[in-house]
C-alpha cells in the first residue's frame, strides 16, 4: 500500500512538472529597429551618361 502510495504522488508531482513548464509566460515585447526611409534616395534622378560611375578612361588620340 506504501509502494503505491509513493508511486501514486511521485506521478503526480511529475505530471504537475510538466504541464508547469507547458504553461505559458510573460515576456517583455520585441524592440524592432526604426523602419528605414523609403523613397529619398535620388537614384535615376541623373541624366544618362553623365556620372563617372562604369567610365573607363580617356586616352589621348595624338
């Protein structure tokens, strides 16, 4: 009956463990960084051809 007994409370502290740790908790809220500016960056506003950007360069035909 004491083997039982003991058997009988050893499954239920284990069973109280588990469903414990299955409950849910309390955590703070995520800080997300500052969503960044979209739509100020003057990309295409040069005219074609004029930056130095993919240029090789110029030698003299002398």
């Amino acid at each position: 009956m004491v083997k039982v007994l003991i058997a009988t409370g050893a499954v239920f502290a284990l069973m109280t463990a588990a469903s414990a740790a299955d409950l849910p908790q309390r955590q703070p809220a995520p800080r997300y960084a500052e969503a960044p500016v979209v739509g100020k960056m003057p990309i295409g506003k040069s005219p074609i051809g004029k930056s130095p950007w993919g240029k090789g360069p110029v030698a003299a035909r002398y």
